[in-house]
C-alpha cells in the first residue's frame, strides 16, 4: 500500500487527480511539498471541555507532534469523540462501543501510517485498544496520567475512593453538609485521571503490560514533567513506526501478552471494569477471554499493591515506587517475558532495566503480600451460569462466604426511589439484588451495582453487605459486591427470577453464587419469564440494544467482533 499523503486516496475515479485535489486543500494550512512528501502519523485529539480528565491533552498534543517531527515525520492531528464517565448519560459504558468504531474508521479514512492515541478517562482507553487491534496501522498509546491529591483535615484526599467515603458518611450523618462541600471542592485538584487504582488507572497501566505503550507510561502524573516528556518519546516512535510499518496492535497481543495482562490486573487491585474490557479486545482478536485462567491466576497471584480502594494509597505513590516495571519484577516468574512491545523491547527487558527503589513499600514481594488472595475472583452458579465477578481485594472477609434474604429493586429507578426509605424491610444481613442494569436492560451496564448501603442501615453504622446485579462498579469503589452477571436479567438470565425474600448463596472461596431455592421452582420461574422488551425505534439506542453483547463476552457489538480469526 502506497505510504503518507498518497494512502487510501479518496475514490474520484482517477488516482492521481485524487492525489492532486488532496495536496491542493492541504497546502492551504501551509504545507510544503517537502512536509507532505514524508511519512504521516495522525494523533487523535480527545480533548472535551466535558472531559477534565483530557484537560491536559493539548500540552501531550504539542509535545508529540514534537517528537513526530523530530523523527522527520508529520504530525497530523484529528478529533475523535471524548468521554467522561461523570459527564455520559446514561453511562460512559454506552458509548464506548461507539467511540471504538469512531476511532476506527477515523484510522481507515485518514492518511496516516501509525497513529498516537491519546486517552485517560474509564472507557476511552479501552475503546482505543479495541478500534487499533481492529485496524491495520502500528498504533502507539498515550494515556493521560493520574492527577495529583488534595488534602482535607490532615489527610490526602483522592478521586474516587474518598469520593465515595465521604459520600457514605454524608448519608449516614457523620459529616454535615458545609463539610461534604469542602471536601468536594478538595476531592479533585487537578486534571487527570482519578489517582486511585480505578478503572483509568488500571486501563493505563494495562495499557504498558500489553506493551502498547512506553515503559512508565502507565502512571506518571498528568501534571508532571514527565508525562509531556513520554508524549515526546511517544510521537517519536510512532514517527519511527511509521516509516518501518509495524508492529501493529493485533501483532503484539499475543495469548502471551493477554496472560501477563491477568497476571498484573491480579497484583495490582485493579478495576473489575477491566475484565468486560478485556473481553471486549479480545473479541476483536476472535478469541474469547479466558476467565477460568483469570481466576486460576487471582489463586496464584495476591495483591501486592497498596493502592485504594483494595489499600491505603494514590497513583503518584506507585509511580514513585516504580510503577508497572517494578511490579512486574515481583511477578515476573508468573509472566511470559519474551512477550513484545510496541518499543522494541521484550517485557522482560522492560524488567530488567527497573532500577530498585530503596524502601518503598507500596508495591509488595510474592512473599509478603499486601494481602494473600489476588484482586478479582469468577463467580459461577445458577445466578451466574456463564460467570460473574467479585472484587475479593476490596470485600469485608466476614461477607465472603454468606446466606442472605434478598431484597430485590427491579431497575435503577427503583432503587433510587426505595433505597433510602424508612419502610424499606431490610437488614444487615440482607442481599440487595438489583436487576435489569446490564447491557441491554439499563442500557450500557451503568455502574449502579455499588448499591449505597440502605440510609437507616448507614445510619447503624452498617459499612458493607452484600450486593449484586447484572450491572458494573466504578474500579475505585469497595465492598462485598457482586457484578456483570451473565447472562443479564434483561436477556432472560436467571437474576430475573429472583424474589423478596429468597434466599442466595456467597461463597467466594468456592467460587459460587446461588439462589437457594428447589429445583423445579427455578425451572418453573425461569419457563415463565416474559419476552425480552423490544429494541427502541431508531438511532444509535436501536443499534445498541439490537446488537451489545453480553459482559462475559465484553459488551461488545457482535458485528464489531472479528469471526475470522
């Protein structure tokens, strides 16, 4: 295929007047013929005046055109669609499908032979990911770094965690409403991503496990020197990547790669966001994500990283501590180190440059781990015949193994409208079941199942119980919570069945959930259930309910999915 400005011309009928007319428009932004004539590398801009998580986007921008040039290639910049998963309605999940498809066909249109993707908030990175492995381009990934902490009454304060916390204790009274004020001018003080082990957080530092992105470039923070000098080195090598073709993102995520990606989501306490996104990429590779090795590996691997909400600390800490590479050198006997990287080195050259941090006791050895047991586990039973998850990392232990009376909500709206009722029969040993919030039943599998803990319960001093739904929870969330249950109430799966009062079955350390009723009531219940409700009328909400996939397959579209591979 014919390379820079003469790639994928537009079809007039006549190639070398397309090439003519291209270059005509073009020179009106002032270019040159020597400029035009070099290798092209686009950079996608995903800056949002929504979107403080990018507000840093246009330093990184400039710094990786920078390094474009300074590869003697061009930098071509483009706008992409941005989203904030505060500022999304219904749910920034909803429009990570369409923002994949964006990035990719902006890829496929455009002039460009590699590309910088520039992303930081929960579902943009992922979407990226997905659009590159289903392209045909080298693609370089710039995540946009965690922001720094701010500080309340003597203690750091850090998007999400805290958000949450102090939330809680505002509903349960502990805190009045001038202070939930104060704490929330506090809670994020700079723009970033949120600066605990999110699902942001995560999806960066996966990002440099799959080896798409520099070594470090997982953490370093927003505001810091060092994130515009990777943005350099970034379009530096994609300038590079560029004139040599390759490799490309579908070439380097190997089962090897995806494998130490399990192995590092396990160490780490990461989001459990990170499991429908990883089955999301591998759809596009044709391969289904392997959650039976994912749990086989959280049996192996314990957390080693002390980072809420799974720990105590932020983003800027586990950098300090050497971030992603050092990590990897405490689990480096889990891992396949002769896996490839979009910079050339193997992972395990990557490990062997890390240089030790003296005293740092963010990131754990194997042997004194922070805690014994790795972040996520898989959930199977006749709730869940095709899987479900649970943040063991962030659980209270005393919830792990429980039988409880369900308290069932029907929909978010349900749950908005009951939850924080005096007449609502509930107790502290109760299970709240919240149904049809997945995929297609909210839609976009909202992160409604970090259920509040009911308002006269928080008001006990009750901190946790258990809860679980078809829907997902945001990565800097805590407590004894059970998720993305397959297949969705919505799409006929067994929570839809679930009444007051039933009785259901935790039991983590047997990887089971369980409605503990007969038998031939389950099949009786299950034999009665209604149709599924129809697709909306029109647009993108049509294309989404006719078309998302279930969790366990990523929520993906299933044309969007590559069958032939």
């Amino acid at each position: 295929m014919p390379d820079g400005l003469r790639r994928k011309l537009t079809t007039y009928g006549d190639q070398g007047f397309s090439l003519f007319l291209r270059k005509a428009f073009i020179k009106a932004m002032g270019y040159s013929d020597d400029a035009l004539d070099r290798p092209i590398v686009g950079i996608a801009n995903t800056y949002s005046d929504y979107n403080p998580c990018h507000g840093n986007v246009p330093q990184l921008i400039e710094a990786a055109k920078r390094g474009v040039m300074l590869s003697g290639a061009l930098p071509m910049v483009f706008p992409t669609i941005s989203i904030h998963e505060s500022f999304a309605s219904p749910t920034s999940m909803y429009l990570r499908n369409l923002m994949a498809m964006e990035t990719e066909e902006m890829i496929r249109a455009q002039p460009m032979d590699s590309v910088v993707l520039i992303g930081g908030c929960d579902k943009t990175l992922p979407a990226q990911i997905m659009a590159a492995a289903s392209s045909d381009i080298p693609a370089v990934f710039l995540p946009t770094g965690p922001m720094a902490t701010g500080h309340h009454k003597g203690e750091r304060l850090g998007a999400c965690t805290d958000c949450r916390r102090f939330w809680g204790r505002y509903r349960a009274g502990e805190i009045d409403e001038a202070e939930i004020n104060e704490v929330n001018n506090r809670l994020v003080s700079s723009v970033g991503t949120c600066t605990v082990m999110g699902t942001a957080s995560t999806m960066a530092n996966l990002t440099e496990v799959l080896g798409l992105c520099l070594p470090r470039g997982g953490s370093a923070p927003a505001t810091e020197a060092e994130r515009t000098r990777l943005a350099e080195e970034t379009g530096r090598l994609a300038g590079r990547l560029a004139a040599e073709g390759g490799p490309t993102v579908r070439e380097l995520l190997t089962p090897a790669a995806l494998k130490n990606a399990m192995v590092a989501l396990q160490a780490m306490g990461g989001s459990t966001n990170a499991v429908v996104h990883l089955a999301a990429i591998c759809g596009r590779l044709g391969i289904k994500l392997d959650t039976d090795l994912l749990d086989e590996v959280g049996k192996r691997v314990p957390l080693l990283v002390d980072l809420q909400p799974s720990g105590q600390h932020y983003m800027q800490q586990f950098h300090q501590a050497g971030g992603v590479p050092a990590l990897l050198k405490e689990v480096r006997s889990e891992l396949d180190t002769s896996a490839a990287t979009i910079h050339g080195q193997t992972i395990g050259e990557v490990i062997d440059a890390v240089v030790d941090e003296p005293g740092q006791t963010i990131i754990r050895t194997m042997a004194a781990p922070l805690k014994p047991i790795g972040t996520l586990a898989v959930l199977k039973g006749n709730l869940a015949p095709r899987g479900a998850i649970i943040k063991q990392s962030a659980a209270s232990k005393t919830l792990m193994q429980h039988r409880g009376r369900a308290v069932v909500f029907e929909n978010t709206e349900d749950l908005a409208n009951r939850l924080d009722s005096d007449d609502l029969d509930v107790s502290p040993a109760d299970i709240l079941v919240l149904r049809n919030a997945g995929p297609k039943g909210a839609p976009g599998m909202p992160e409604a199942g970090y259920m509040p803990i009911p308002r006269k319960l928080a008001r006990q001093g009750v901190k946790d119980m258990v809860r679980i739904s078809d829907a997902r929870m945001s990565g800097t969330a805590f407590g004894t919570v059970v998720l993305h249950i397959a297949p969705e109430s919505a799409d006929g799966g067994p929570l839809a069945i679930v009444r007051n009062g039933d009785f259901i079955v935790l039991d983590v350390p047997a990887r089971r959930i369980h409605l503990d009723i007969p038998a031939d009531e389950f099949d009786r219940r299950m034999a009665a259930l209604p149709a599924p409700q129809p697709a909306p009328p029109r647009g993108y909400a049509q294309l989404y309910h006719s078309h998302v996939t279930q969790a366990d397959q990523g929520a993906d579209f299933d044309f969007m999915q590559d069958q032939d591979s």
